[in-house]
C-alpha cells in the first residue's frame, strides 16, 4: 500500500534562497507543490526560472498572475533607476521593499495549503541580505503563524498549517553551502533585479550572490 506524503507549499521565487528552501522541504520528505507569483515585478526572468526550477525538483507549480496597481516599489516600477549599491546598508527601510509583500503571498499560500491538505509553507526568506525588511524578519513570521491558527478552519480543527522559514537565521554562503549539499540546481536561479540576458553584477542582489559564492568557496557554473 502506497503511503502518501505529507504535503507543503514552497513559495518559489526564482531566486537562490528559495529554491534551497524548496530541496530542503523535499530532503524532508514532503510532497511539494512551488507556489510562484507573477506580480508586476520589473521582468519575468525569475518567473520562468522558478518554473524550471520546479520541474527540475520534480514538484507541480502553480503560477499566480495578480496586480499592485499602487506601485510603492522601484521593484514595481520598471522605468525608475535601481538605488546604488553604495546604499545597501543603509538603516532605512530599501526602495526595492514591496509593501506586504509576503503578507499577500503567505495569504494566498496558506489558503492554498488549506485546500490541499497541506501541513507546512516554505519561505526562503533570511536575515541578512534583507535585513531591513519588516517582512522578513522572526517576529513577522511568528505573528503570521498565529494568525494562521486562529483565522482558518484547519487551525479551529488543531491541523496546524506550519509557516517554515528554515533559512532565516542562516547567511547566505552558509546558504549555498546547504544547497551544494542538496545538489540544488542554481545554474537555474536568478537573483539580478534586472532582467538581462546575464546578471548585472551590481545590484544589491547581485552583491549578495557573488559574495556569497565566494565566500562559500563554491564555484559557481
């Protein structure tokens, strides 16, 4: 008798951290099901990459087109210059921040982990690329868990839908470092906020990728 799998969400961006997020789930031994958004970002580039990324791990996705008409992002806003890299410790809140961004993705995850049974959603948000993100940080994902629990029917029925956020304590050559180990393909990821045929190399991004590859002392293909 085949025993089936538990199920989870994996919030797949395109982007390094959480495609390992995703092999980490599948190391797990869940049955993973990648959730991917197309939201107004500035390019599709990391759309079509998470979609391989996916199928590379053997996981169904589903692609979620929806629209923040309001802007608020120079992620959002395609036409405006990305801020210097000069800027990427600044205190200050980045301009590449997205206003709720992954209130509005946990929402339509945890809905869809609802209807599908599943017990846990996968985030690959960290705390050190993106420090400055309110959205990203332990405090958030511990208030959305609770939220969760008390605003679903699964969680009125003691079926605890568990948000996952394995990484965010972690830096990111500790990070890549995990997904050599789980031989994640990131040959297939993109990081660059722009959307080119290669990586600028300059953007915040960027910045964080290459240093952490080094860092890692992992080549990368």
């Amino acid at each position: 008798m085949k025993i089936s799998r538990p199920k989870a969400v994996i919030l797949l961006s395109g982007g390094l951290d959480s495609a390992v997020a995703l092999y980490l789930a599948k190391q797990r031994g869940f049955d993973c099901r990648s959730l991917v958004f197309n939201y107004g970002q500035r390019h599709s580039k990391e759309i079509e990459c998470a979609k391989k990324i996916s199928l590379k791990a053997g996981c169904d996705y589903k692609l979620l087109n929806i629209s923040l008409p309001w802007k608020g992002s120079l992620l959002l806003e395609g036409s405006k210059k990305l801020p210097a890299v000069s800027n990427r410790f600044a205190k200050n809140i980045p301009s590449t921040y997205v206003p709720g961004r992954n209130i509005i993705f946990l929402s339509f995850a945890l809905s869809y982990a609802e209807a599908i049974g599943a017990q846990s959603i996968f985030i690959g948000a960290h705390n050190q690329d993106y420090s400055g993100y309110p959205d990203c940080r332990p405090e958030f994902f511990k208030a959305f868990s609770a939220m969760a629990l008390k605003g679903t029917k699964a969680g009125t029925e003691n079926k605890r839908i568990i948000i996952e956020a394995p990484l965010l304590n972690k830096g990111k050559a500790e990070i890549i470092k995990i997904g050599a180990k789980l031989k994640v393909p990131f040959n297939l990821t993109w990081s660059c906020y722009k959307g080119g045929k290669k990586p600028c190399g300059k953007c915040d991004s960027c910045y964080f990728r290459i240093k952490g590859f080094k860092e890692a002392g992992i080549k990368e293909l």
